[in-house]
C-alpha cells in the first residue's frame, strides 16, 4: 500500500511543498465529514451572503472555507490563501513561501442534490506574486467528494488518484491517470447554445450529426454541471470539457476562475497527456488580470481540443 506521504516523498525533496498538499489533504478528510451529514446538521441552503463573484453563498461553501483556512493558517509554508470565497488575498500570519489558490467548494449549486462536488487547488510560489499563468503551479489538484472520495493530484510529473479509506488514511489507488487522445464523450452545458460563438456551435453541430457528420462518429454527451465531476471523469477515460466564452459571459471574460478551476484543472489534464485551451491560446499561458478573473475553459483529450481550437483559427 501506498499513502499520500510515501507518494510525496518520492515525488519532492521539498518537504514544505509536501506539506501544503498534506494540509489540503486534511482540509478534504474534514470537508468531506461535514458533507456527509449536512443535512442531518441543517448546514443545506444559502446563508444570506453574497461572494465577491455576486453569488449566494451555501452554508457548506462557508464551512469549507473555513476549514481551509484553518487547515493552511496552522502551516508555516503557506504565506498567501486565495479563495473563491473572500474578496482580497489573505496573507497568513506565517508568511511562509506558497501561495494556494482554492475554490474549498465548487459545484456547490449540486450540494443539495447529493452529486459529486469537490475542493480544487493550485500551489504557487509567494516570489511570483498573486497574478502568475498556470504554468507557474508548482503542485495541483482536487478532491471529488462522490461515491468515493478521490485526491488527484500532481506536482510536476504524473498525475496521481488516492482514495480515502476508512481509517481517513489517503491509499494511491491510480499512479498515472492519463486521458486517451481520442473520445466520443464531450461535456457543456447545452441548454446555453443560444449564446454561443460559431465555434461552438460548429464543434458542437459536427458532434451531434455523428457518424454521418465530418466527426465520422457518434457522440455521447455528459454534464454533470461540477467541474471536479466533470473533470474527473475526462481524467479516468477521457472526454471534453467546454464552457466556452458566450455572449452571456463574454463581459465578464467567461463563467469560470482562472487561478482556482481552470488552471489546476488544465494543469492536471496536461499531465495526464490532455490539452487545455481557452480557443485561441493555451489556458496555461494566460497571465492573469485579478485573483477572481474568469476564463473560456475548453479540456480533455487532445485531438478533440484540437479540433475546437481548429474552429477557433478559422473566424
Ligand atoms: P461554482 O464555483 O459557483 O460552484 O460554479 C462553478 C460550477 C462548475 O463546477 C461547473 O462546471 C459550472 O459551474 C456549471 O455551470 P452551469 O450551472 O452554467 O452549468
Ligand atoms: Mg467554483
């Protein structure tokens, strides 16, 4: 058997680097608690406030913050936590040398429907200041809090999967996820097709024409409408994730977070040998304007990326 710690051992000489992932994993071990008995406890539905994203927040949204920050603060390598959650960056009394960038709780418009939610996660260094493109990351990943509770994650070479146990010990159960080239599953959300750019469309049109159409296969479509469950199915067997620049999001510069969904999730799908794009440029390439900017987020198996990015290059 294989346990989170083995694995950061062999994969880093830089104990500090391990320990954040160490105090993130425990975020997720008591994250993951709470979900299970929030409805027993009454913690379901929003708490009256509004996040800077101009969104209600959960009750779970805000334990679960708090419970990374109480992770993180009690680690003297973390200098900077940046959430979802709060408005400005947070310096950590122990202003140690990483930066984490974390969403403690995405997809929680799902909480109350029981589907897989999970806790993404980026690690930078604090010398690199808050606003550094994804390639930066030093150490990535997400737990998706479903049937089981999975830690993915990776520091600069494969992608790992531990599966939490009963005695909240984190076992490596896949040492090298890796997302196949090619796939006949895609994922966004239709319902929002009247807003689209004609790339999307016609990736999407070409999709569902099937075997007949130019894609010469036929096409099955998923949304969960959670990214970690959305994501983690592309990482077990391939797939494409799009939520595309639409004209709904487009003043706002997409539906998603650069620093703490799309560059830990593009991170990750690259290690596993995926492709990450925003359509015009690699999503890991991009410098960020602000700590909460948004961004088109288009991931999963390379030869499908490549072929919306080829819709992209054509207008
Ligand atoms: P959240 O951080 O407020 O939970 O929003 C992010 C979520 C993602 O998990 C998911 O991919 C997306 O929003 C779903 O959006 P939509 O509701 O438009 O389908
Ligand atoms: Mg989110």
């Amino acid at each position: 058997m294989t346990t989170l710690l083995d694995w950061l051992r062999a994969q880093t000489d830089d104990a500090d680097l391990g320990s954040v992932i160490v105090s993130m994993a425990a975020s997720g071990v008591e994250i993951a608690s709470v979900l299970r008995q929030a409805a027993i406890k009454g913690q379901i539905g929003v708490v009256g406030a509004v996040n800077v994203q101009g969104e209600a927040q959960k009750a779970l949204d805000v334990i679960s913050n708090d419970i990374v920050l109480n992770q993180l603060g009690q680690n003297p390598a973390v200098g900077i936590l940046i959430s979802e959650e709060m408005d400005e960056a947070v310096e950590m009394a122990n202003q140690g040398r990483f930066i984490v960038a974390t969403d403690p709780l995405d997809g929680s418009s799902n909480l109350d429907v029981n589907v897989t939610v999970g806790t993404i996660f980026s690690v930078l260094g604090v010398a690199g200041g808050l606003l550094q493109p994804g390639r930066a990351q030093l150490a990535a990943g997400y737990i998706a809090y479903g049937p089981a509770i999975n830690l993915v994650l990776r520091i600069s070479g494969d992608v790992a999967v531990f599966t939490l146990d009963d005695a909240d010990q984190w076992v490596l159960t896949q040492a090298k996820a890796s997302v196949p080239d090619s796939t006949a599953e895609y994922a966004i959300n239709t319902a929002r097709d009247r807003f689209w750019d004609a790339a999307t469309t016609g990736y999407v049109r070409e999709n569902v024409a099937g075997e007949t159409g130019p894609a010469g296969k036929r096409y099955n479509m998923r949304w969960v409408g959670s990214m970690v469950a959305d994501v983690h199915r592309i990482l077990m067997r391939g797939g494409i994730f799009l939520y595309p620049l639409d004209s709904e999001t487009r003043a706002k510069g997409g539906r998603l977070r650069l620093l703490y969904e799309a560059n830990p999730m593009a991170w990750l799908i690259e290690g596993a040998g995926g492709r990450a794009t925003t359509g015009r440029e690699s999503l890991l390439e991009v410098v960020p304007t602000g700590i909460h900017q948004r961004i088109p987020v288009i991931l999963g198996s390379s030869e499908e990326v490549k072929r919306v990015e080829a819709w992209y290059a054509r207008g």
